[in-house]
C-alpha cells in the first residue's frame, strides 16, 4: 500500500472511529454528520468524501463482512459445497463473541452498543435488511456464475437467500441474548449448535447442481 493510500485508509478510519463514538454515546438518530465532522476535526465535505451518507458510518466497518463471506463461496475448493464454504466463514468468524466468551467485559460492552444502536434507529434497522439482500444477490451472482456446473437464476437465488437467512437469523438471536438480562456466558457454543443446526436442515434438502 501507497503512502497516500495509506493516509486515506488512516483518514477512512479516524472518521469512523469518531463516528461509533457518537453513536455509542447519543444513539444514531441524535447524531449528525456534521457532528461527526467536528468530532473528527475534518470538514462535512471530506466525511462525504468518505462516506456517501450516515448510515455508511455505522455499517461500513459491519457490511465487509458480508463481502467476506461472498468471497468465500467464490473461492472455494473444488468439490467444496457452497453451503459448506459459506458455514465454514460464519463459523470461523466469531471473534468478538469468543472473547466475550472468555470473559471480555469490553468485548460485551462493544457487542451490546451495537445491538442497541441498532435496535433503536428504524434507518440503521432499514439499512441491516438491505444488507442482507444484498449479500444474497451477491452470493446468487456467484452461484449462477462461478459454479461447476452453475446454478440456474432462479436456484441460485433460492440457495443465496437460504445461506443468508442462517446469518441473519444467528445475528437477530445473538442481538435478542446480550440486549436481554440473559447470562451471554455460553453464547458462542449457543450460536454454533444453532448454525450447525440451521446448516444440517438445508443440507438435507439442498445439494449441488444437477
């Protein structure tokens, strides 16, 4: 990477980071851009120079992992399932549920903060389901694309918004267990018995191409 790349991603982030500390504190309705500007000493002109609007503050660290899991089901092994890919990426990407696991109190306060930013902006709730559509339309135009021998349009719509809907359903349960009282202690096996649960149910009624 390049000095002036570099100093963008650098620029990139410092807006961001103001950002989630903004809506941290105040929740996302309350907070504008221009507020966020201020908190990270640049000009409106330059957080849009960034960020095409607010709500790409909040999500544009949250969607790359959609990106990830796409991306994972399109590199894929030879004789890889993309079910089995895309379960292998959401498996092996529970990072900060695992250190809430060992006991994390950051690790929790951070996973509960987003929660609730979340859960109370109907924008930012609007933005998660246009997410998740997203990503399927992703994972379907690799399906239809990238496979030997490839999906049908329809078929691989069908699959993306299968795989996804395992993702999305993980996210809201995991969101209902730290905003509750519930103890999160056990909640990374939690989210994996459901996945795994969730995956063996497609498993039997959806394979590969004929």
């Amino acid at each position: 990477m390049g000095l002036r790349e570099l100093k963008k991603q650098q620029m990139r982030e410092r807006i961001a980071a103001a950002a989630w500390r903004m809506f941290g504190e105040r929740g996302f309705e309350r907070v504008t851009v221009v507020d966020v500007a201020r908190e990270a000493g640049v000009s409106e002109a330059t957080v849009f120079n960034y960020f095409p609007g607010k709500e790409d503050l909040f999500y544009s660290r949250l969607e790359s992992f959609g990106e990830r899991l796409v991306e994972a089901v399109r590199t894929r092994a030879p004789g890889d399932s993309a079910l089995t890919a895309f379960r292998r990426q959401l498996l092996d990407s529970a990072g900060l549920l695992t250190r809430v696991e060992d006991g994390d109190a950051a690790a929790l306060a951070q996973l509960r903060t987003v929660n609730r930013v979340i859960a109370d902006s109907p924008a930012l709730r609007a933005r998660e389901r246009r997410a998740f559509t997203d990503c399927a339309d992703a994972l379907a135009g690799v399906l239809a694309e990238g496979s030997d021998p490839p999906y049908d349009d329809f078929t691989a719509q069908v699959v993306a918004h299968a795989l996804v809907g395992v993702h999305r359903a993980l996210v809201a349960h995991v969101r209902h267990r730290v905003l509750s009282d519930e103890d999160p202690t056990g909640l990374t096996a939690d989210v994996q018995r459901l996945a795994e649960r969730a995956f063996a149910l497609l498993e039997k009624g959806m394979g590969e191409p004929e």
